[in-house]
C-alpha cells in the first residue's frame, strides 16, 4: 500500500472525518445559509436586489467558509483528540487533503448552489412584481439580472475567501483553542498594520498624502481637489497576479506544511 496516497485508504479517513462530528459541519453549514438568506431579505428592503446580491454573497461565503475552515483541523484543539488525530493510519497528505475538499471544496459547491437558488427566486419575485404598464418597466425587468459568478465582484470575494479560508487553516494548526478569534485578529492587525506602513513610506516621496493602497495607487490632496497617482501597469499586473494567485497558494501549502511537521 502506498505510504503517501492510496484512494481507498484516503476515502475512509475522508468519511470519518465528515460522520464523526456531523453536527458541527452541518451546524456551521445550516447556520451559514440562513444567515446568507436573511441577509438577502434585509439588504434587499434596505438597499435593492444588487446590494443584496453582492452583500449576502460576500458575508455568506467569507464568514461561513472561515468557520468551516478553522474548525477543519478541530482536533487539535485538545491534546487527546489531537494526537489520536495524528496516529491515524494515513498520510499527512490525506489528511491534508481532507480539510482542503471540505473547506475549499464541497462547502463552495454547496454554498453556490444554495445561493443560485435563492438568487433566481428572488430576481424572479422582484420581476414579477414590477408594473408592466409602468414608463421603466422594461429598464427595471432587464436590471434585475442573477449575479454571475464571474463578475469582478464576485471574483474579488473569491480571491478574499481563498485569502481567509488558507489563513484560518493554517491558524487552527497553530492555535489550539479560539482560533479564529485569535487569527482574525492577526487578520485584521495585518491589514491595518499594512496600510499604515504603505501610507508611511508613501509620504516620504509624496506631499499632502490623503490616502494610500498598498500596491495600487495613492490620493494626494491638491488645493480643494483629490488627485491620484496610479502604480504602472507592469508592476499593477506583477502584483495582482502574486496577491490573486501566489499568496492565497502559499497559506494553503503553509498549512500542509505545518500539518507534516505537527506528525514529525
């Protein structure tokens, strides 16, 4: 058999880590698509179907995936349950792998496929309601569209849930209780923290600096007007791609890597 991966080996791990604690996984999940729902219903009475659309989606997706995700290694949140969780006859692979198909995988495609639903619902009882007879009836009609995954919105909630979720899994490997209290607060630090130290070594280039983003741009304040500088393409582009793509990859290998040296 082999010592890394063997698909049957990795498919029993796989079903006792899901029935051995159903409620708390169904809980958290259960708990994540209501919230989702009534967060759709108020922004919607709130601030209309788009702002609903986009806000459910973000706090559904951001909030309920960083629970799933830093409850994922929960076993090491005592000493007991956290070394028989090691002594398990698998690989530190597959265990890994395990809470990435759980965290990134089947709570995305559950938590999509409940959001379409309740999205074509909605935009279809909001259509049904216009006046047909009404001067913007056809502008209101076509304006009421299902919110595409593959939106800019959208992607940015995916590039922020990949960011937190990867944290959060790397977080509960090294916290063993509260932690995701204790790594959204490190979150939170380090966005802060960040956009002071950009906004720091932006003033020593720039005069009457109003605002700075991290690699994007920076609003100088120019008499009573807001002028802004953007950072050239090349390195706009260099720096998207390694924020999209190379650091949410290296927060998940992070926690593989911490999961190995946790069996070491």
């Amino acid at each position: 058999m082999n010592d890394i991966f063997d698909i049957k080996r990795f498919f029993w791990l796989f079903k006792k880590s899901v029935l051995e604690r159903p409620a708390l996984l169904l809980g958290l999940l259960a708990v994540t698509l209501a919230t989702t729902l009534l967060t759709y219903i108020s922004l919607q009475k709130i601030g209309g179907l788009g702002s609903a659309q986009v806000g459910a989606f973000f706090l559904g997706l951001l909030i309920g995936g960083s629970f799933l995700a830093s409850s994922v290694f929960g076993y090491f949140s005592s000493t007991s349950s956290g070394i028989s969780y090691l002594l398990l006859p698998a690989s530190h692979l597959e265990k890994w792998l395990c809470g990435i198909i759980i965290s990134g995988g089947l709570f995305v495609l559950i938590y999509l496929g409940f959001y379409r639903v309740i999205d074509v619902c909605f935009v279809n009882i909001y259509r049904n309601n216009l006046d047909p007879n009404s001067p913007d009836y056809l502008n209101l009609y076509n304006s009421a569209q299902i919110l595409s995954f593959n939106s800019e919105n959208v992607r940015y909630i995916f590039i922020m849930f990949f960011y937190i979720s990867g944290a959060m899994l790397l977080g509960s490997l090294y916290f063993n209780k509260v932690s995701f209290i204790k790594v959204a607060l490190l979150i939170f630090a380090f966005i802060i923290s960040t956009y002071f130290i950009n906004l720091l070594f932006g003033s020593f280039f720039f005069n009457h600096i109003e605002s700075s983003f991290p690699f994007t741009n920076v609003h100088l304040k120019v008499g009573n007007e807001v002028g802004i500088i953007n950072m050239p393409s090349a390195l706009t582009k260099t720096a998207s791609f390694i924020f999209t793509y190379v650091i949410p990859t290296i927060l998940w290998l992070l926690s593989y890597l911490r999961l190995k040296e946790k069996e070491a």
